[in-house]
C-alpha cells in the first residue's frame, strides 16, 4: 500500500474454491495462488467489487 498498490481481501476459501480451477491436487503454493488470483481477476472481474 505505501508504494501505491490497491490491496483487496480474499476470503481464503473463496480463494481454496478458485484454486480447484486449474488443479484438483489441493496443495497451498505461494506461486500457484498468486496466478489464480491474477487469473480470477483477469476473468471475473465484474464478480469483484471495487473501490
């Protein structure tokens, strides 16, 4: 936020659902989750309130 970024809550199981998307393995990765997040905004922006 200090260097200017917008900053939005996901509610883990929200994200633990969007991550079942791209794999059924059901392991946390940092990398995995980043992309999912991306991707979920990138394709379903218009389900995402924003400021």
């Amino acid at each position: 936020m200090d260097a200017g970024f917008l900053v939005h809550a996901i509610n883990p199981k929200q994200l633990d659902r969007l991550r079942d998307r791209l794999t059924m393995a059901g392991a946390k990765d940092d990398r995995l989750d980043a992309f999912v997040l991306a991707d979920a905004l990138k394709t379903d922006r218009r389900l995402y309130r924003f400021p």
